[in-house]
C-alpha cells in the first residue's frame, strides 16, 4: 500500500475517508522540539473542509489529538501518533457507487489491483488521506522553523486565470494583508477566478489549477546527487498527494523552451558568501541545494467528483451513466496547499537529518554533545 514514507523522519499515514478515524504515525522526531495540538491544529484548519464556499460542505471540525511522542510540550524523540475522528460521514451518498466505476477517479485501478474497494468516498484514495500528511507536516515544518526555513504556499492559477509576475516579497505581504479563501495573492485575480467557480458550480462542473511552494532558509549541500535527487524526493512527494498531474522545480517545463544563456544561474559572491543573480534551478542543482530559495510547483487536475452526468462501466463491464451525488470541492487546489507544504517539508527535513551524517566533522560535533 505504500503508506510510509522517509528514512530517518518516517511519516505513516492509516484510516479511511468513512472510517472512524484517519491519522498518522511520525518516527524519527527529534526530541526537544516544542509541539502542542493547537500548533498541528492550525495547519490542519487550513485543509478542513467546510472552510469557504469553494470548499466541500461536510463538517468536519478536524479536531486532532496527539496520542504519543510528546511531554509537557515537547517532542521526546519517541513515535509520535495523531489523529481525528470522522464525525460527518454520510455514507448513503455513495451508496450508488457500489458497483460503478466513478470517471478520473482510483476507483476502478483499486479494484483491479485489489479485488475489493471501499466505495464510500473513495476509502485510502480520498482526500481525506491528506489530513495524515498535514499533521506529519507541522511536525516537520515546526523542527525547519528552528532551523530558519520557511515556507511560502499559494495559488499560482485555476484554470487559466493566473497571477501576474510578482515577487516573493510581494506575494508574502499580499497574503498577510488580503488573505482570502483561495489562497491568490492578487485581488484582481482572486476576483475574477472566484467568478469562473461559480460558474463552473452553477454548470455542475470543476476547474483544476497551480500551487506553488516556496521555501527559503534552505543552506546548501543537501540531498542527494544520483537516484535520491532532492528534486526527484520533493517531486515523488508531491506527486504522491492525489488530483497531482504535473509536479515542476523552479522554471520547470518552461526551462526547455530557453537557451543556456538564458536558463543558467550565474554565480557571484558577495563578502565570502555565494550566491546566484537569478534562481532559474529552484534552489536545487544536481540534486543538492545550493541555498537559494526552493521552488515548487505542483499541477492539480479538475476535481474528477461533478454532479453532471457521465459515462462509465459498472463491476459487470457494462456501460452506464453516473451523477456523483455528495459534497465535493469544486477546486482542489485552496486546500491543497497546506498538503504540498507539508510534504515538501516532510522530505526536506528528512533530507537534512540525513545530509548531517554526510561528513564525519558533522558526526563527531554531535557525537561529542553527549
């Protein structure tokens, strides 16, 4: 099932979208890390459902409690568990899903593979899923945070409404000043994509979209340069997280339209310290960091639950048609970008935990703590 992910910081993430609980498993926590639920709670709030009117009704309060791994406030270096309970699950509304197949969905590849599926929601498919990965990722995120790196999350685009050119200073007080509930820091823009949803909602239809996750504090020298390359870790992760199709690292697709001249970061330095004129790279070279910012950006295709007719086949290979009844989100991207986050921030300290013990200095400086 390939529920686990991490060498040393080991995210597992259990539970159902219609199960009684959905939760995760993180060991490999530092010990002396400060962690409490009302910190996991707020990156869990900014995923809950019910959040905005472009979010799905059900009403979850994702209420999380934390189980283990943490005393008097602070990480012990044990396993810690958290989870939430499901408390508005309406199982009768996919009671028409049985035996069909619902179109752009895990649905029938989990039969096929499997022999038996929970068709209430989608079961370990659904985004529900993701709350495991959110609270891993307050973890991760809290232990970077005292390392100085930070995270900037936001909507790029949906459908074809995108942000203008602005930078990251930009952005970040854009969103502190005018937050709103799809995560755009522009008005303009967040005002015409707000119009576009509802239009798409009153056809019974969905848009997909672009998160964009930018990371600074990142030194350099870490991950890996063949198999493990931090890009291709950063990128299986977010890959990883349902409705992704298309997962970039700084210009992306874009850099194969360029030339060298154009696409290279030209190094300079600047009292002693390196740095480079342009970020084309993401902030990752050969794999390793190369301490400028770390650039993310993951594609999320339309949500594939619309209430609209559509064809399908059924258990027996016959055709049909299906209208998805229930509350699903007519845009995954908004609270989806805590999940991208999150998991950037899973793979990036575990790649720093792991990068320590790269050089034996690192190894006998902590070694000769104790």
């Amino acid at each position: 099932m390939s529920s686990t992910t991490g060498n040393i910081f080991k995210v597992t993430t259990w539970g159902e979208s219609h199960g009684k609980t959905v939760g995760v498993v993180v060991d490999g926590v530092p010990s002396g890390i400060a962690l409490d639920e009302n910190i996991v709670q707020a990156f869990l709030d900014r995923r809950k459902p019910g959040a905005s009117a472009y979010a799905t009704k059900r009403a979850e309060a994702d209420t999380v409690e934390i189980c283990s791994g943490v005393f008097e406030g602070y990480t012990t270096g044990t396993p810690i568990e958290m989870h939430v309970t499901n408390n508005d699950q309406i199982s009768k509304n996919y009671d028409n899903l049985r035996e069909v197949f619902r179109p752009s969905h895990a649905d029938y590849g989990f039969f096929k593979k499997y022999g038996i599926r929970d068709h209430r929601g989608g079961g370990r498919s659904s985004g529900r899923e993701t709350l495991g990965r959110v609270a891993a990722g307050a973890v991760a995120a809290t232990a970077l945070a005292r390392l100085g790196i930070k995270f900037l999350t936001y909507t790029k685009s949906i459908g074809s409404i995108s942000i203008p050119n602005l930078d990251y200073d930009e952005i970040a007080r854009c969103l502190s000043e005018n937050s709103n509930s799809l995560g755009i820091p522009h008005e303009d823009t967040y005002k015409s994509a707000s119009a576009y949803l509802d239009n798409l909602m009153r056809e019974k239809n969905s848009a997909g979209g672009v998160a964009e996750c930018v990371v600074t504090g990142v030194k350099a020298g870490f991950g890996s340069p063949v198999f493990d390359k931090l890009d291709a870790r950063l990128a299986n992760a977010v890959f990883s997280i349902g409705a992704v199709k298309a997962v970039e690292i700084g210009n992306g697709i874009a850099a194969a339209r360029g030339t060298g001249a154009e696409n290279n970061d030209a190094f300079v330095s600047k009292g002693g310290e390196v740095s480079k004129k342009s970020n084309n790279s993401g902030g990752i070279i050969g794999g390793i960091t190369d301490g400028t910012p770390v650039i993310i950006r993951a594609a999320f295709k339309p949500t594939p639950s619309i209430a609209s007719e559509q064809d399908t086949v059924n258990k027996d290979g016959g055709n049909t048609t299906i209208c998805i009844e229930g509350r699903h989100d007519p845009v995954i991207v908004p609270r989806a970008l805590v999940v991208v986050e999150s998991m950037a921030a899973v793979v990036l300290l575990d790649e720093i935990l792991v990068g320590l013990s790269s050089r034996i200095e690192n190894v006998k400086t902590i070694y000769n703590r104790f």
